[in-house]
C-alpha cells in the first residue's frame, strides 16, 4: 500500500510517516519507482510509534527500542524500555509531589500571615 493508505489505516499522518522513516524508525520501506510500498509490519511499527508517543517516549528513543543493534526489537527489548520509562515516570511523579508539598506550605504560611495580620504585606526587597 501507499502512503496515503498507510497514513490512513496506522492513523498517523502522511508527515509523520515521512519523518518516522528519515530519523530511521522506518529504515526498510520499499518502492515502487518512487512510490514508498507499505507493509502490515510497517503499518504495525507507524502504530507502535504512535502509542509509545502517548506514553512519552520520544521518537529519537524510539530507534533504539525499535531496532537495538540494528534488528527488529523482541518484545522482552519492548518490556525493558518500558520498565525504564515507567522508573523514569516514578521519579518524576515524586519529584512532583515534593513541589505540592512545598507549594502547600509556602501556601499556607500566606493564609496564616493574613488571618493574623489585616495588613500583611510582600516582603520588600531591600537595596
């Protein structure tokens, strides 16, 4: 199939096909004179990028988890990266709780200088 028809049964746009395959995520397509020729494992691959995307993975990650030493990924490589991106998401979850707590304080540090003084006031900054 053409990429008008690959576009349309991945779900990805045409330009998006494009890029996946010049940054090297769709290195085998074929052609037929200067048509690129798609086939169900591509549109397979085109669908795997898509959702791995929703997930945060970046495309210049992708190549790697895709064709590690240059092959076709199993799915024991696909599980590790997505090991690795699920730590990676822990972490920043924590991260982003520490903010909260911080925010929260620094909140309520505000509402108790108000409830204790009508006229609280920012802090000027002295030169």
């Amino acid at each position: 199939m053409y990429i008008g028809q690959a576009s349309k049964k991945s779900g990805a746009t045409v330009k998006a096909i494009r890029l996946y395959e010049e940054l090297g995520l769709l290195p085998n397509i074929s052609r037929e004179n200067s048509y690129r020729v798609f086939t169900e494992e591509d549109i397979f691959i085109i669908k795997f990028i898509k959702i791995a995307q929703t997930f945060d993975f970046k495309l210049s990650e992708l190549k790697d988890v895709i064709y590690p030493q240059g092959n076709l990924a199993n799915w024991e490589n696909i599980r590790r990266a997505i090991s690795s991106k699920e730590q990676k998401i822990t972490k920043e979850i924590s991260r982003l709780q520490n903010h909260k707590k911080d925010l929260d304080s620094y909140s309520d540090e505000i509402k108790q200088c108000l409830s204790d003084y009508s006229d609280c006031l920012f802090p000027q900054v002295k030169n």
